[in-house]
C-alpha cells in the first residue's frame, strides 16, 4: 500500500516538475531497519507559492488536504498535511527551499517502486534531517542508520550540523552527532 502511493506521489510531483525528496519513516525503512511508520513526509524543494500546483499534484494522486483554511494553514506552517483516504495514510508536503534543502533534493537517491524512480533524500541528507529534528524515535533512527550504512560522507554531515549550529540557539546538532557515531 505504501509502494503504490509513494510511486503516485513521485510519478505526480516529477508530471507537474516539483522537485522533492521523501524523508522521515520511509527513508529510514530504505537505510536502517524495518519499523512501524504511518505516513509520508516529503520535503518539496519549492516555497508556498506553489501550493497551486501541490493541490493540483494531491488531486491527481488523489489526496484529501488536511486543513480547512489551506492557504492560511501553509503560510503559517510551511506543511500541507494531506491523506490517501483509502488507505488511511497520511502525507505531509514540506515546503522549503533553503540552500541546504536544494542541494539535498539534488543528492536524492532515486528507488524503483513499482517501475518508477521515486527520489529519497541521501543516507546523509537523512541523518542531518532526524539529528536536526531531535526526537527520542530520530536519534535511535540515525543509530541505526549509521550503523547499517558504514560508508556514509561523515564530512558532509558535520560541515551542515556546524552550519546550523551556528544558525542556532541550542547549537547542539554536531554534538548530538559526533556522540551518536563515536
């Protein structure tokens, strides 16, 4: 069930040219261990202009929008949570086109699901995503995925943890980090 939307969702988001990567419980099912995940969470490497052409994309697919006020929801939150309503499965649209976010949707890896190339974030663009969101369930996913992918760009991934480091309050994304892979 999951392999048919996730193979929907790139084969629309690749028709209407919205560059995007899936990141979060699926990708660490393609790096780590199997594990139970709900939803799908898709970073899209476009702003919230483009909610135009994400909703059209959903409607395709099809999915139902989440919010009742979308355009409201999305400049408030920068997400536009979405559902497959036969299946239950719930997927939410991240809007971001920072430098970092681009130049990972540029490093995607793309699977085969279902006979379409469906773009996931990098094993490294991964472990900067659940280091930088910092949940319990992220750092244990980032200690499997290391562990599990031994030759991953360890460089890469420091010089972006110091990047947001410095861009950032706690300043504790290379730290959580290095004690994860020492």
């Amino acid at each position: 069930m999951f392999g048919r939307i996730l193979s929907r969702l790139g084969a629309c988001l690749d028709k209407n040219n919205l560059p995007y990567m899936i990141i979060g419980g699926q990708a660490v099912l393609l790096y780590g261990e199997p594990r139970l995940t709900r939803d799908i969470d898709i970073t899209l490497g476009v702003g919230a202009d483009h909610l135009d052409i994400l909703l059209l994309t959903i409607e395709q697919i099809p999915l139902k929008p989440l919010p009742k006020d979308i355009s409201t929801f999305v400049k408030q939150t920068m997400v536009l949570p979405s559902l497959d309503e036969s299946t239950g499965i719930r997927v939410d649209f991240i809007f971001s086109f920072t430098p970092y976010e681009s130049q990972a949707i540029k490093r995607a890896k793309k699977v085969k699901i279902l006979e379409y190339d469906v773009c996931f974030a990098s094993v490294e663009d991964l472990i900067i995503h659940k280091v930088f969101a910092g949940r319990p369930r992220d750092i244990e996913d980032v200690r499997l995925v290391v562990l599990k992918n031994r030759n991953i760009d360890i460089s890469y991934i420091e010089r972006w943890l110091k990047e947001f480091d410095a861009a950032s309050i706690q300043k504790n994304f290379l730290t959580t980090f290095k004690s994860i892979v020492k």
